[in-house]
C-alpha cells in the first residue's frame, strides 16, 4: 500500500523513479541493510535529485545516523521528501523542520556524553578510596613502643585492621 502511495505521488508530481529500494524484513534500526547499502553507494554517486519515503523511521531508526544520511545528501544536493509526514528539504520549512531535528540530535548527543562522564565518575567512586599513604617505618616504631593497633591507627589515621596487615608484611 506504502509503495502504490509513493508511485502515485511520483505519478502526480512528474518525478521519473530511478529506483526502489526496499528492504523486506529487515528493521530500520539496523544501519546496514543490502537495499539501503544499494542505496547510499547510488546517493553517493549522486544517480538521483530527491528520496522519497513513507516516514522519516524507514531511512533508520537512530536520530543520530539519519541526521548523518541527511548531510550526506545535502552534501550532494538531494532532496529528501518525507510522504507521510509531508515533510521536504526543498522548501524553507522543510529545511528549518530538519534543522530543529539536527539541533534535538546534538542535545541527545551532549546528553549522552554527560551520562557517560557521570557514569565514569561514579565508576571511580565505587571503586574505592585512593590508598592511603601510611608510613611502615612508623607503625612498626609505634608497635615497639607498646601501643595497640587500634592508637597506632588512630595516630596514623586508618583502621586497626589496616595496622594489622602492614605489621604482618614486614
């Protein structure tokens, strides 16, 4: 049903269709797709003037990888028409819809990021305390003087548990 809409639309607006290319059964999410892949080698090699689609979500379902394909095509002056949605770059509006689209997909990107950094810190934390710097020499010093593990711990500023194992290290 998509396809016989899209021909009609082609049919009404005087476009010749160059090809169709169409992948059945295969998600959009996935970034390579055999017809897909068919159809960025022929954008590259600029064989057509526009794309015509049901729906943004068929060219892919990441913002982010069809923004890429967007440019691609805006590098090699493409237009793109999206049917369904009515929308097209080759009017203003268009143009400045796809804009505000790229704009949504730098704030996802920048948020991304900052997860991703938080995530490092918090990693970090998680992972312990930086070691303490305990002098050895001292706590056997204070040990031969006759004080428990737990002053020892106290003057040097960690457990007794941590006393304990530095004076079995030797």
């Amino acid at each position: 049903m998509q396809l016989k809409e899209l021909r009609d639309y082609c049919q009404r607006m005087k476009y010749d269709i160059y090809r169709e290319y169409t992948d059945i059964g295969e998600s959009g999410a996935k970034t390579s797709r055999p017809q897909f892949n068919l159809f960025m080698e022929d954008m590259r090699k600029r064989l057509f003037d526009a794309v015509l689609v049901w729906k943004l979500d068929r060219m892919g379902r990441s913002l982010l990888h069809l923004l890429q394909i967007m440019e691609e095509l805006k590098t090699k002056n493409i237009d793109f028409i999206s049917y369904s949605q009515n929308l097209n770059t080759m009017d203003s509006t268009g143009k400045l819809l796809f804009n505000i689209i790229g704009s949504f997909a730098e704030f996802e990107r920048d948020i991304i990021r900052e997860r991703v950094l938080a995530g490092k810190r918090k990693s970090v934390i998680k992972q312990g305390r930086k070691p303490l710097q305990i002098n050895r020499h001292e706590v056997h010093r204070l040990r031969e003087e006759g004080k428990t593990l737990e002053q020892i711990g106290d003057e040097v500023g960690c457990s007794y548990g941590t006393v304990y194992n530095l004076l079995r290290m030797k």
